[in-house]
C-alpha cells in the first residue's frame, strides 16, 4: 500500500532520514520506532508532503505522491495525526470533525447553491466518533476551550474520521488514561481487520508491542532494524539504539 | 433632534464602512496580510458601473450585476497574478503588503488615465425629498444603503456559518496547515475568499457610488475608514470588523456635534490611535498570548 523509497532529508550537516526504505502493507499496523531524534517524524513529514524530500521516493497505492502536497496527500487517502495537538481552534468540536469528514466538498457552486447539506448521516458518524473518545457532551464547545487530554482526543477523532486508507498515528496515547488506551487499541484493531493499514510512531513499548505486525526501527536517520515484534524485542542493534554503545 | 439626525447619519456611514471592512477583514483574517488594494477595488467597481451605466447606457440592474461580477474577478485576478505568484516564491506578508500598495497605486492612476481627475456621477437616482423621522431626515436611497448593508451582512454571516465552504475559510482563517492536513486547498480557498471579499467591494462601490460622486481617490478614503474599523473592531475577525466600523460612523457623526465638520477624519484616527494605544487587539480580537 505505502512504500518510501530510498528517502533522504538533510538540514544543514544534519542527516535527519539518511536513505529510508520501507513498505506498509494493507490491513496490518506498523510501528515506526526509535530514540528521539532518530528521523521518525521527519519521515511522517515527508510522507505526508509538508517536508519536501532531497531525494527518494513515496509510492502509495502504485501512485508517485513524493511531490503532492499535504492537502492532495490527505485527499488521496492518508490521514494524519500530529505529535502536538493540532485543531481549529475557533471551530467548535463538530465543525472540526465535520471539515475532516468530507474533505472534498470545498467546491464553490456546490455550497452556494445549497448542494452540500450537513446530513444526518454525517451528523450521526460525528456522534458516534464522540461517543467514542467520550466527548458527545462537547460538541458544540470551541475546540480552544478544551485541555490538552481532551483535545488530544478531538484530534485523534478527527483523524479517524478523515476519509482514509492509510492512518499515521504519531504518538496517539500519549497523555492518555490506560482505559482509553484500551479504547483506542480496539479502534485501531477494528480499522486493521477492515483492510486499513497503520502507520504509528509511539514511545509505549507495551502498546506497540501488543498491536504491530511489523516494527521499524530508526536510528540516526536510517534504519537499523526491521520485523516482528518478538524478532526486534532480542535485536542488540536496537538495544544500543536506545541505550547507546 | 439633532441627535437623531446624527444617529442617522452614523448609520448611513457606518454600513458603508462595514461593507468594506467586511470584505477587507475577510481577505485579512484568511489570507494574513493586508490587502490595501481592496480600496483599489471599490473604486474600479464604481468607475465601471459609471462606464456600463452612464457611458454606454446599459441597463442599471444589468450593470450592476456586471460592476458586482467584475469586482470579483478583479480581486482574484490580482490574487492570481500577484499574490499567488508571490507566495509561490515564498513572499512573508510585508512583500504582499507591499504588492497590495503597489496594486492601489496602479489602479488609481489607471481611473485617472482613463477617466481623468474630474469627479463622475452616475446619477442614476436624482435628488429625492428626504423623509421625516421623529425630525430627522433620511432619503429612500439612504434606507436603502442601510437595509442592503444589512442584508448583505446577515447573509455572510449565514454563508461563514452554516456552508461547508465557509466553515472551510473560517478553518484555513484558523490554521492553515491542519486544513491543508484534512485535505482543504488553502491556495483554493484564497481564490474563493478574493471573489466574496471583491464582490461585497463591489457592492460597497455600487451604494457609495449612488450616494455619492466619484473620484479617482475614493477607494483609498473608503480603505482607509474600513481598515480603521477593522482594527477597532480587532483585526482579523470579520463580526469585529463590522462592530468597529459602525462604532467609526457614530463617532464621526456624533464628533462633529461637538467640533467642526473637517475634523470628522481626525476624530476617526483619534479612536483609531486610542484602540491602538489601548487595547491594539480591538473589540473582539483575542490578544497574541491568549
């Protein structure tokens, strides 16, 4: 479904993803892991078109979308959440799901004259996505209005709801309580068994663990280590990764 | 008496400049900088329905249908030619604004190469007894202003609530990388907001242009009232926008109850300077730290 090949992205001297090559298949969750500063968010920003690359490629669903840019990104089918919680902040918490869930209904003369309706249908989806994080009190709330836990969860509703193919999660339970985590495990686990596929950058080794089908270790911008979850558990590369020689 | 006559009066201007900072505010609050050719805008706008009108005899509804059509297409052919053209070679917002004055510049002295520096005046209603109200007088033209601006007010606040494609200039208004990341065209979504944010110009033109003569300058006055009111009223939010720019009518009509009637432009920069001394995030603006 996805695959990035050969990517590199330097900043000056530093070599933030120095060669990259990997592939997300459909229905399975794969974990992107490593120590911080290891180039995983580079390579989501790269993925996702708000980072151009020096050179490689991205191929999604046989389509070359290394140039796209994030909203053409969006609109091919991969749906994206942020490590920092990012929503509109003067919207309320329904016009930010209901932005997310018809991304392509911006055209003029289809709003002007009215062709556009709000439907029940969708109105129904936004409520069930609430109810599921637990904000279906909410929705008429200004996203700005929120704290960070609660925020994080609009956010990752959205996400959700974002018409997709290809979900990348970077660092979905952090900051949330251990029962949502369970909530959000089955989510994922739902969205695997439906063909969807996940790509998810996450620091709980216990979560990443228990979900992946495949893990990627990064280190340094490259990738060190490749497999399994019980194959990267005993890889000695990935111990000096995150504990250093 | 007297003031009601005033209150009037203020209500007269004020919808003018709401009209205006409305459009201006909206290009602003979505595109985050400061478009001075919207003045440029307005003036064209009226100029053009003077030449469809007065010049060739057209029809005044149709003309004004084109007048209204062409302010559009101005401004998102200056947001074409221009601007996006600026953005895609990475231009910050002072090049744009730069642009904006340049753009001001170029079309009025366009106006005066083609209409030359006498004042025009379509005249397409002739002097009409005013009506008395409680004492004061108002003129069917005069209502009509008022009620239009109104109108036309009511229905953007409809269209930037209840239309996705409003809903979606309120979220690039808000974030734009998050609405790029939901899948939103911000580039698309500046071409819709120069063709509402011009069209509203347009029709700012039309009013002002049947109240009063026109001159090659007239945009750039008009700018400058609705660039007042859209600070007063706080910057960057468009209901601010109109708050502020009847707040500016008021004070200009209430000030010369008190002074002479040629420090009505210095009474508004004197509010102006006050809110920027003051509270430099206007009405309802949210300060940068919040």
């Amino acid at each position: 479904m996805l695959k990035v090949k050969n990517l590199k992205k330097y900043f000056g001297g530093v070599k933030a993803v120095d060669g990259c090559s990997f592939e997300v298949k459909q229905g399975t969750i794969t974990a992107l892991i490593g120590p911080n500063g290891s180039g995983k968010t580079t390579v989501f920003n790269l993925i996702s078109g708000i980072l151009k690359e020096d050179s490689g490629k991205v191929i999604f669903d046989n389509i070359d979308i290394t140039h796209f840019s994030p909203e053409a990104v969006s609109n091919i089918g991969i749906s994206r959440l942020f490590q920092q919680t990012r929503l509109f902040n003067n919207l309320t918490v329904k016009e930010n799901l209901l932005l997310a869930l018809d991304n392509e209904d911006t055209k003029f003369w289809k709003n002007v004259f009215g062709f556009n309706k709000i439907t029940k249908e969708k109105e129904e989806k936004i409520r069930e996505m609430l109810n599921l994080v637990g904000m279906e009190r909410f929705e008429n709330k200004l996203a700005r209005e929120f704290s960070y836990g609660q925020k994080r969860l609009v956010d990752l509703a959205r996400t959700i709801l974002n018409p997709h193919k290809l979900l990348m999660l970077d660092e979905p339970v952090a900051g949330v309580n251990p029962y949502l985590r369970e909530e959000i495990a089955e989510i994922l686990k739902t969205l695997k068994k439906q063909g969807e596929a996940v790509l998810l950058i996450e620091h709980d080794m216990n979560f990443t663990l228990k979900l992946a089908d495949c893990i990627i270790v990064m280190g340094g911008g490259k990738i060190i280590a490749e497999g399994k979850p019980e194959e990267i558990k005993g890889n000695p590369k990935v111990l000096e990764a995150y504990l250093g020689e | 008496m007297i003031a009601l006559q005033l209150l009037i009066n203020g209500l007269i201007a004020g919808a003018i400049y709401a009209l205006v900072a409305t459009g201006f505010s909206l290009i602003y609050s979505v595109c985050k900088f400061v478009h001075f050719a919207h003045g440029a805008t307005i003036a064209f706008s009226a100029y053009f329905l003077y030449f469809l009108f007065s010049i060739l005899g057209l029809n005044f509804g149709f003309a004004v249908v084109l007048a209204i059509a062409f302010a559009s297409l101005l401004g998102y052919g200056m947001n074409f030619f221009v601007y996006k053209q600026l953005r895609k070679r990475k231009a910050s917002s002072v090049i744009l604004l730069i642009a904006s004055f340049a753009l001001l510049i170029f079309f009025e002295s366009l106006i005066l190469l083609l209409f030359g520096a006498d004042v025009k005046t379509i005249g397409f209603i002739k002097i009409a007894k005013g009506l008395e109200f409680f004492g004061a007088i108002i003129t069917p033209l005069q209502i009509f202003i008022v009620a239009a601006s109104f109108v036309l007010l009511g229905l953007l606040f409809l269209f930037m609530k209840k239309t996705k494609i409003g809903k979606a200039m309120r979220a690039v208004a808000d974030n734009k990388e998050v609405a790029e990341v939901v899948g939103i065209s911000s580039e698309r979504i500046y071409d819709y907001v120069f063709i509402i944010g011009s069209a509203i110009a347009g029709i700012a033109a039309i009013l002002v242009g049947l109240e009063q003569n026109l001159e090659p300058m007239m945009g750039t006055n008009l700018m400058i009232k609705g660039f007042s009111g859209a600070i007063i009223g706080g910057i960057g939010s468009v209901p601010g926008a109109i708050l502020g720019a009847f707040l500016l009518g008021f004070a200009e009509n209430f000030g010369i109850w008190f002074l002479p009637s040629g420090y009505k432009d210095a009474i508004a920069f004197i509010i102006l300077f006050a809110f920027l001394l003051f509270r430099p995030q206007g009405i309802l603006g949210i300060k940068k730290n919040e």
